[in-house]
C-alpha cells in the first residue's frame, strides 16, 4: 500500500512538473495548433541503499545516481516533429545497475527479465492529454520503482 501511495505522489509530482513545461511552451506565439508530446520517466529508489544507473546507447554512455527514497525524472519533450531528450535509459542498448558501489544487475535490450529497465512494458504508466485550442498536448507518465528485489537479485562483485 506504502508503495502505491508513493507511486501515485510521484505520479503528481511529475503532471505537476509536466503542467509547467506545457504552460511555458504554450505561451510561444504560434498560427496554427501543434501538437506536442511529452514524455516523463520517473525513477524511484524504494531501498536503503545507494544506486548508480549507466546506460549504454550509440549516442553516448549517461550516468545517473539515485540516493534512498529519492527519485529522477528524464524527459522527453517532441514539438514540432523534434525530439528534446537527456538520454533516456528506456532508449539504452544496455544498463549496468549498482547498489552501494558492489552489487552488479546487467541489462540488455533484448533481455526478457520482468525487472529489464530499459523494457517500457515493464514501467507503470499513466497518460493525460490537454487542449489549449492552440496546443494538443499528450503527456505520458512511465514510472520505475528500483526495489529490494532488485537489490536481492544484483550479484555482489569482489574488488
């Protein structure tokens, strides 16, 4: 139930940060409507432990951290036909999760496991549109909840 509630409090929080990018970019002149597709993911450490993320793509290798109980929002924003992204983990050929700097989880695009974060069918999802009259906007919330199971599964690695 704690987790739910979590779940949806994060959920607020990122329509809430969504909203604000929505009423920033509407307020550019435009003649016509445009359509506008924003797409937030939000991840959220539910453990006690401290939790490096690397994704791997063709692009680039991105690093993010997460401390206990804290979450990360990335951002996807599409006007115009253009994509504005930081390097989604959803997007990575590959990820290297690391609890507490020694327990290793390894994901690749094609790995099947119920827990693959890169895997966009493995992320709660939510979804709101709105109409100004000038800007339809889609946003889409994915949410991914990094747990003890998680950290149970990762392989402790010796240095």
């Amino acid at each position: 139930m704690k987790q739910k509630i979590t779940w949806m409090q994060h959920l607020a929080i990122g329509l809430i940060i969504s909203a604000g990018i929505v009423f920033q970019t509407s307020c550019k002149e435009e003649e016509q409507d445009e359509l506008i597709l924003i797409s937030r993911y939000l991840y959220f450490n539910a453990t006690q432990h401290h939790i490096s993320i690397t994704s791997y793509n063709s692009q680039r290798d991105s690093l993010y951290t997460i401390l206990p109980g804290d979450t990360i929002s990335l951002t996807e924003n599409i006007v115009a036909g253009k994509s504005f992204n930081n390097f989604l983990i959803a997007d990575a050929d590959s990820v290297k999760i690391v609890f507490d700097f020694s327990r290793i989880t390894r994901y690749r695009a094609d790995s099947a496991s119920p827990r693959n974060i890169i895997k966009i069918s493995n992320y709660d999802y939510e979804y709101a549109r709105t109409n100004d009259g000038k800007y339809v906007t889609y946003i889409h919330i994915f949410l991914f909840d990094l747990t003890e199971d998680d950290y149970d599964m990762a392989i402790l690695q010796e240095y």
